[in-house]
C-alpha cells in the first residue's frame, strides 16, 4: 500500500505549506481535471483523473510511494474521505482540510447557515433530496450532474423556493445568481455547483439555536396534539388517539414525502411535518383546505395544499412514501396502492367498510393490518365518560420496499 495517504481539501485560496510540503512528495496525485492542473503538482508524480474514489483508492491502496488526492472543499464533509477510510482499502490518511463548498456558498450569500439543513443530491438521492427542501426553510444541496439546480427545479413544482446557486467556488469563473425555482431550469448551469434553497419564513437574529439544522424542540411537546392546539377544527378521522396510532404505522420522517388524502383541519398533516417529512395535504373542501394552513401557519411548518377530489387531483401529485387516506373509502386506497407508497394507512367506521379496504390493500400486494381501536375520554372529577370513540385501523405495507 501507498507509504503515505494525503487529502487536501482545496477551496481556490492558495495552498498552505502542509499542502505544498505534501504536493512536492507526492508520486502519485489523484484529482479532477482542475486539480490535476495546479502549477505545484510535481512533474514526474503519476496522475489519476479522479471519477471513482473507490477506483481510486484500490489504485492508491496498490501504489508504493508518497500518494496525494485533492478534493474540493473540506473533503471531510461529504467527501472522498470516507471512501478512503473504508476498511476494505486499508489506508490510513492524513487530511489537510480547507472551507467547506457549503461554508463558501453561504459565505457568498451573506447568510448564516447553522439552521440549514444540508443534502446531497445524487440521481439516486434526488427525489429525497426535493423532499427535504419542501419541508425546510433552508437547506444546502449539494449536485451532482443529472441532479443538478435544473433537476431540483422540475421537481420542486407547485412549491415556490428561491435558489441561490454558486457554481464553481473559488475559481475564476466563480458565479452567484439568485432565481426563482420554477426559472432553475430555464439554464445552463456549470459544475461543481451548490445550491441555497430558501422558503417560508427565516429569522435573521437572536441568539441563534442550540444545534444546527432543525431545532427538534420547535413548538409543543408531545404528538397526537389535542384538538384545542390544532384551532379546534378536527373532524371525526382526526381524534388524537386514531391520530397517534395512523402516525406510528407510518413513521414519517426526513426525507420522506407523505399525502394527506381529505386533511381535514390539518392535524395529521402538521405532526407529519412537524417530524421532517414533506406533505402534500389534499382535500375537496375549501374550508378544510384553508383550516389545514392556518393550522401549519400555527406550528410554523410548511406544506403543499392541494384542493381537489381524489383520486383524480392524485395523478399530478409527485411519488409519495407513505399515504394516510382519511377519507374516499376504497376507490381512493385502490388508486393510492397504484402508485406504490411503501405504506398506507386509512380508517373505517364499520366492518364492512374495513373489509373492503382491507380486501383492496392485499390485492394490491399490500401486507394489510387491522385493528378496533375504542378511546374513551373520562372527566376524571366525576370519573364519567365525556366521549367515546371507535373506528377501524387499517394499514399496508409493501414486503418488497425499504421500511
């Protein structure tokens, strides 16, 4: 193996002295075309064009002699270190790191940027790399070809984002542009490339928070909020306890990107969003439709409101993970189970109805669950029943997906 591993990060300031005593040892360089261009890379050191880090590090793991990989930015930080360190390649390296592309690009913008969230989008991590900036105010994506500031755009359709892209940081073709998300894909954009995605509103003073990214402690403890904190507005498919039990079958969480099929007032489409997911809450009634954004309004959360009769308004809806269905029977879960969630949960009131449903889930390929959940709600003064309330539980999930 390579005698010697060194990373260093390279963010266009000149390089530091570790660098360069490092770069003028090196028999063996491995970087992109640009870095293979740098004037202090020494003549005689073998060059590898940086593609495959994994190609690269079993070629470094055979090489003998001093080995250097230059990378972009702190290649620590969603970098080509990782890769090096699997334990499959066997090397041991040392990292010379420079200002993340993501430090830079905020840097850039004049923003800070410990309340952001940060993704990678690759074609395979694309579509959760679009639900995470549904569902945040702020969040750094960093591309890749074919998943790029016009891919994010495209996708990000019916949501309004702005798009602060920074291509080629610390270069001289450095540029900073600021867009509308719709407008992302009316150009041409160079890589490497990080994109600021910004939505809904984000504070600018204070104190700041506590940890970076999302505050998980925003808003009320607790889940399964009761009707009060939800406006009041709840209808009979949305009590806490039938709440409690859709949201645990459904494990909503960042990355994902759920529908909300007959909101209601919101209540399930909050706690969704209120875990990190991105939702798509849906409804025909306009009254439900505004109490669902007033309710989101209230817990701060962002969401995509849908009016419209399902199944019809669902063709146009993006892939969802998972689907809670509160109203629309089995006609709505049959043409939900058509597009594959990798679970679904919905309710009934009667036998015959959850029959039915139940019917239609495994016919889909579903592995359909049922349970009877009663609640009662005790007025614990006089230990007398203030409200009772029973439904079917009924949920699908696909054996051949992911959880």
């Amino acid at each position: 193996m390579a005698d010697r591993v060194t990373v260093i990060g390279w963010d266009g300031s000149p390089l530091t002295a570790a660098a360069r005593a490092a770069l003028g040892a090196a028999t063996l360089v491995a970087g992109a075309a640009h870095h293979l261009a740098l004037p202090e890379l020494p003549p005689s050191a073998e060059r590898i064009r940086l593609g495959s880090v994994a190609l690269a590090a079993r070629r470094i793991a055979a090489h003998r002699g001093s080995a250097v990989v230059l990378a972009d930015g702190d290649p620590g930080f969603f970098g080509v270190v990782r890769t090096l360190r699997a334990p499959e390649f066997g090397l041991e390296v040392e990292v010379v790191p420079a200002v993340s592309s993501v430090a830079a690009a905020f840097a850039r913008a004049g923003m800070p940027w410990d309340d952001a969230q940060v993704v990678v989008a690759h074609r395979r991590t694309l579509r959760r790399a679009v639900n995470v900036c549904r569902a945040h105010t702020k969040v750094a994506v960093l591309t890749s070809p074919g998943a790029g500031p016009a891919e994010l755009g495209l996708l990000m359709e019916g949501v309004h984002r702005t798009f602060v892209i920074c291509e080629e940081l610390g270069t001289a073709r450095e540029q900073v542009t600021v867009v509308t998300s719709d407008k992302a894909a009316d150009h041409t954009w160079r890589d490497p490339n990080v994109v600021i995605v910004i939505g809904g509103p984000v504070g600018a003073g204070g104190d700041g928070g506590w940890i970076s990214g999302r505050d998980p402690g925003v808003g009320p403890r607790g889940w399964a909020l009761p009707a009060q904190a939800c406006g009041g507005h709840l209808g009979e498919g949305e009590t806490d306890m039938l709440r409690a039990a859709q949201l645990a079958r459904l494990g909503p969480r960042v990355g994902d990107l759920v529908w909300d099929i007959g909101c209601g007032g919101g209540a399930f489409s909050v706690e969704a969003a209120r875990a990190g997911a991105a939702v798509i809450a849906v409804d025909q009634d306009p009254g439900a439709c505004a109490r669902t954004d007033a309710t989101a309004r209230r817990f701060g959360v962002q969401l995509q409101i849908v009016q419209g009769t399902a199944p019809h308004v669902l063709e146009n809806l993006p892939e969802p993970d998972v689907v809670r269905v509160g109203g629309g029977g089995a006609a709505v879960v049959s043409a939900v189970a058509d597009r594959r969630p990798q679970r679904i949960v919905t309710h009934a009131v009667s036998r015959d109805t959850a029959e039915l449903v139940g019917r239609t889930l495994t016919e889909h390929g579903y592995v359909a669950e049922c349970a009877l959940l009663q609640s009662v709600e005790l007025d614990i003064r006089a230990w007398t029943e203030k409200e009772r309330s029973v439904s079917f539980l009924l949920s699908g999930a696909l054996p051949d997906r992911a959880p």
